[in-house]
C-alpha cells in the first residue's frame, strides 16, 4: 500500500472502519450483526486490514474497555506512524475508539468496540502537524456504518480529500507547549522510550486544548528532525507505545492529588 504525498496543505485520507452495521436514527445494532470490517476505501489493500486493527494499532493482545480512561463521548484518540510492516514509507495512522451501547446511542445495553482509522501520507503530518490534529478532532468519529447502505459502497469508498489550516483556531497553553518543544528536542538523539502522561486541570482543560497545543508544539519542529515516526499522541487511554508518547489521560490529575 503506497498514500502518495500531495501538494501544498491537501491531505488524502483513506479510512478503515471496525465494528457492527447499525440501523435506525439511534444506530442500534441488529442481533445479526457481527464485528468487523464495515468500511474501505478503495486505496487501501484488504490484506492490512489485520494491520489496522485496533488492538494492534495500540500494541495491546486485546483492547478492551479496561485500557479506556476517557470523558470524551467521541471516544478515546491514538496518531501514530503505521506499524512497522509499511516501512520505509509508513503512512501516518489517526484512529477514534470507543464502546457504543448496542441498543443505540442513548441505551444502556452490552457496549462493543467502534472504530474509525484514517491512513494519510506521513509528510502531511511532518509538514502540518498542527492541521491534521484540527482536522482530526472537528470529523473523525467512530461512528457506525448503515446496515442500509451497499457493501459495494461501502468496501469501495472515495478517499477524503481535505485543505489542512495553516492556522487552525484553538486554544494554545504557551508553557506546556515550550515543554513539549523542549522534551521533543532532547530526545532527538537519544533514541530512547519516553512517555510523557499529561492530565485534565492543571495541564489541559480538553482533549481539544491538548491536541491544539501539541499540534503547535510540533509545528516548530524542523522537518528534518530525526525521530518524527518516533513520535505518538494517545488521548483517553491508559496503554502507552514505544517511541515518544505523549499521553492525555483526564484522570491522571485527580489520580495524583488522591495519591
């Protein structure tokens, strides 16, 4: 699979979703309906899906509701560079997760895990960091797919095609940031593990600020720093991945005070 790089600020997006066809305006799921792969775009090789599936995207055996600490009703976010299978021309991999409520948005009933993974050119990513976050945090949902819609156009989807901002609005936390910017650049050289776990209150207020203030962080990288495909953004989960992980757990403040 090759997700060729694109000119100026357009960014191609081919998407991958995991889960169960839905029905209804509340999106409840048939007794029928199994788990899966509900949605491909065409650019995609339906020999990865296996590489995309979400616990293997997180580095996890299984992924289950247990690795989820996350307010966000969208659900949990991970941004990496694709498993190592793709390199040396890796695409950049932005997945949402969560656990939907089978008998529909609103119910109560047994939850099952909803996926929706894009796959972009990774020098999108190097070249605007900060507009891929913006992009990803206004419209990927892990949303279901309509057991009323066609496989056929389902398994054959167009890619997205998108403008990435230059400069996206969003709220920045200057201090976090020049920590970031200072982090990422000791480590440049050390090709050494750190995972660096940020939390809600005294850090972030969101999911969205963390996201706007890394995304700027990164956006004074240089683009030929060293350890870009190093470098992973996990938000509402309590799993780390190798390289540089920065992690948003709206937890982890409240854990620290208690202890």
């Amino acid at each position: 699979m090759t997700i060729g790089p694109r000119d100026g600020d357009e960014i191609v997006i081919e998407r991958l979703h995991y889960g169960k066809l839905a029905v209804g305006e509340e999106l409840r799921i048939p007794p029928s309906e199994g788990f899966g792969v509900t949605r491909r775009s065409r650019g995609l090789d339906p020999s990865f899906d296996s590489d995309f599936a979400p616990a293997r995207l997180l580095g996890l055996r299984r992924f289950d509701a247990g690795a989820v600490d996350d307010t966000n009703p969208h659900g949990c976010l991970a941004v990496r560079s694709a498993p190592a299978r793709f390199a040396p021309l890796a695409p950049l991999v932005l997945m949402r997760t969560r656990f939907r409520p089978e008998d529909g948005e609103r119910g109560q009933g047994r939850r099952y895990q909803q996926s929706a993974i894009w796959a972009a050119d990774f020098e999108s990513w190097r070249r605007n960091p900060r507009g891929v976050l913006a992009l990803a945090d206004a419209e990927l949902r892990a949303r279901p797919d309509l057991l009323s819609e066609e496989a056929s156009r389902r398994f054959q989807s167009e890619a997205l095609r998108r403008r990435l901002d230059r400069a996206p609005a969003g709220a920045v936390r200057p201090a976090t940031t020049a920590y970031v910017v200072d982090l990422l650049c000791s480590y440049a050289y050390r090709g050494e593990d750190c995972l660096v776990t940020f939390g809600e209150g005294c850090d972030f207020t969101s999911e969205a600020e963390f996201l706007a203030s890394v995304g700027y962080a990164l956006s004074l990288l240089p683009q030929d720093y060293p350890r870009w495909r190093d470098i992973s953004l996990l938000s509402g989960l309590r799993c780390a991945l190798p390289g540089i992980c920065l992690r948003y757990l709206p937890s982890y403040r409240a854990a620290q005070r208690a202890a």
